[in-house]
C-alpha cells in the first residue's frame, strides 16, 4: 500500500543546503522514521538522489546513512 501522506514537495524546502532535513516535510519524514508512524521495512521513494541530499558528501552520506538504519530503503525513479 502506497502512503501518500508523506509527499515531499520540490518546493518545500533547498536540498542545497540541507535545508530540507530541518524543516518541511523532510523533517516530517525523519521525525515519522525516529518516532512513528513510518515503519522499518518502509520505502522512501525519490525522483533523484540530488532531491534528498546536495550537501557536502559527509553531510549527505549521514543523512542517507540515518534513513538505512531506520530500515527504511531509498528507491530513486532515475
């Protein structure tokens, strides 16, 4: 079943500077992966991974690093 209920908006905030990981649906998103109600076993699905991350690598690999070990897989449509 498709969970619609966490749809990120290109909009919503710059991956540029990791923005996005602070506030918005993002944060919703990391927040749902530490506390409920996203489960492990979950799939984060991204057009790229530029949408999730283009911080400098240390920054984006922890974030990349974060969702894993919540058990959530990142899938990328590219």
């Amino acid at each position: 079943v498709l969970d619609s209920t966490f749809v990120i908006p290109t909009a919503c905030g710059s991956a540029f500077h990791g923005a996005n990981a602070v506030t918005g649906a993002l944060k919703a998103f990391l927040d749902g992966c530490e506390k409920g109600p996203i489960r492990r076993g979950s799939y984060l699905i991204i057009e790229n991974l530029d949408r999730l991350s283009r911080d400098k690598t240390p920054d984006a690999v922890r974030l990349f690093l974060c969702i894993l070990q919540h058990g959530i897989t990142i899938v990328t449509l590219e």
